[in-house]
C-alpha cells in the first residue's frame, strides 16, 4: 500500500468557506488531459490555503489551471427530521359538500 504524505495548496483569493476539516475530500481535474484525481481528506485549512492527504503515488497538481474542488461526506452532512412526525390539520369553511383528491408530502436530505 502507498504512504501518506501530506500536500498544501495555496490560492490567490478565499475559497469556499463550506470546506469541512477532516470531513471533506479534495480532487482536482487535470487541465491539460481532463482527468480527476482525489487528493485526500482535507486536515488543514485557512483563508487562502489548504492541506490533505495525498497517496504517494496520485500525481500532485502541477498547473496553476488545475481545477480544484471538494466533495461533501453525504452520511457527515444530513439534516432533518429523525424519528419524528408532523401532523396536518385540514378544515373545510363551506357547507357545500367536498372530495378530497389527493394529499401529498416531499421529504428530501439537505446539507
């Protein structure tokens, strides 16, 4: 198995202030032949700067073009409702009678 090392990548303005330390993981996409590379989990981060782990044998980004990105830990970033329920009152104001089609309901996981 390949060692460990750690790399640091340093940009000319902030980035994204969403990076989570020891959570998410950084990639980058090669610009001259368009291939994605993972890096490694981010363990350092400042305004302008950050650190991860980097296998000894992923090619480091060489090119100021190099697109660098991260990936959200989806089962480290989900909120929501969790072993609750809600309830929904409905009243109808007319005496006329009524024939309720259809009720539905979304339930999505957001980060």
């Amino acid at each position: 198995m390949a060692a460990l090392d750690n790399i640091t990548l340093y940009f000319s303005v902030p980035f994204n202030v969403s990076l989570q330390v020891f959570i998410d993981v950084i990639y980058y996409k090669y610009s001259t032949t368009g291939d994605v590379y993972r890096l490694g989990t981010c363990i350092a981060k400042t305004a302008t700067s950050i650190t991860c782990e980097i296998l000894s044998t992923t090619p480091p980004p060489d090119n100021t073009n190099d697109y660098i990105f991260f990936v959200k830990d989806n089962s480290a970033n989900t909120s929501g409702i969790v072993g609750y329920h809600g309830t929904v009152d409905m009243e109808i104001t007319s005496t006329d009678k009524k024939e309720l089609f259809a009720v539905n309901t979304e339930v999505f996981i957001s980060s």
